[in-house]
C-alpha cells in the first residue's frame, strides 16, 4: 500500500479549513525531523499533515491514540493514514517505532501534551518528544494549532467535514539538541528539552507556558 494512499483525496478539503498556515518555510523540504504541537481535537493529525504535506510532499507519521488506529487496523492505519498507535500501557514500543521512523529519515509528528487540551494554556508535556530529539538529533518543529475541540466521535466527524474556515497553524524555527548516548538523556535533561519546546509551541499556539 502507497503511503497516504487513503488521504490523497481529503488532503485538499482538509487544508480549505484553514483561514491561516504560516511558517511552512521553516520545515525541511527532505530528511528527519519531528513537528512538535498541541493538541485540541481526535481530527488534529489528518489536518496538520495535510497542510504539512502539501507543502513538502513527504509524508508524516503522526502519533494516534491506539484505539482509533485500531478501528482501521494498523496496517492500514500506518501505511494508508500515516499513523502509529500509542499504547498507554507500553509508550515505549511506539517510541522506539518513531525513532526508526526518523532513522531511515522519515518525519514525524507528536503531541507532547499527551492528550487533548482545550485549556488557555499549554501542559506541561511529555518527555516522549525530547527522548526521539535527543536518541537521533532531529531538528524540533514548533507548531501552534488553534481548532475546535473535539471530544465525542461525533464531534470529530463534524469538525473533519465542516466547511468552516476557523483552523490556524503556525509552525516555528526548527529547535536543535545534541544528540546524546543513552546514558546522557538524563532527566533533567528531558525536562529542560520539554520546556522549551513546550514553551515555543505556547507562544505559537496563542497560550501560556505556565511550567
């Protein structure tokens, strides 16, 4: 299966329901990287991806909740969709799935927040994003999104098929960290990586970095 084969269509329907995309120019035309941002609603992934992929024309594997890629099984969910499942109980198997994504110089993408968040604020993130930074020495892509929340299935399906113009995307300069051995990725270190590129994504994002 050709990757995003299943998206190819609804690319273009995503990217009209932006009023706002700004910053494309800060992500690489080619090789790894990992766009880093907040998370509002279930649809998210298929809405950035599609404004990232036009612009570059390589795909992105986005981090998705396991039980939605389930429901299309993970094969499809990873070769059509462009999605890999979080397992809460085992976080680190799909760590270690980005992080040979990004090996073989593939981009992904990754809410640190962890979960869906309407807040005016950021959370304090997850270390996931700066574990994959650290391992590989990918450039970090900031990004701010602003949607509607999206809770229910329901929800998500009006949000993905709305003709509304009321999404942004503003992606920042890309965020650089020393790659390290195993042994150096601290946590410290995690929680210094974390803030700032939780606090890149605030500014962008339109809120507050509380931590």
């Amino acid at each position: 299966m050709k990757r995003y084969a299943g998206l190819y269509w609804m690319l273009p329907f995503f990217t009209r329901r932006f009023h706002t995309i700004e910053g494309l120019e800060n992500i690489p035309k080619h090789g790894p990287y990992i766009i880093a941002v907040n998370h509002i609603g279930s649809p998210d992934p298929m809405f950035i991806m599609a404004a990232v992929y036009r612009y570059t024309r390589q795909p992105v594997i986005f981090v998705a909740f396991d039980k939605v890629v389930r429901v299309f099984g993970k094969k499809v969910g990873y070769q059509w969709l462009g999605m890999v499942g979080k397992d809460e109980d085992h976080p680190g198997e799909c760590l270690k799935q980005l992080r040979q994504e990004l090996e073989l110089g593939n981009p992904v993408g990754i809410f640190p927040e962890g979960m869906r968040n309407a807040a005016p604020f950021v959370l304090a993130g997850k270390t996931g994003m700066a574990r994959l930074a650290h391992w590989t020495g990918a450039p970090v892509i900031p990004c701010g999104f602003q949607g509607p929340f999206t809770w229910t299935v329901m929800q998500a399906i009006r949000a993905s098929f709305s003709p509304r113009r009321n999404m942004a995307l503003r992606i920042g300069k890309p965020m650089t960290f020393p790659k390290l051995d195993e042994n150096q990725v601290t946590k410290d270190v995690l929680l210094s990586t974390t803030r700032k590129v939780m606090a890149a994504i605030g500014e962008l994002a339109g809120r507050a970095s509380p931590f």
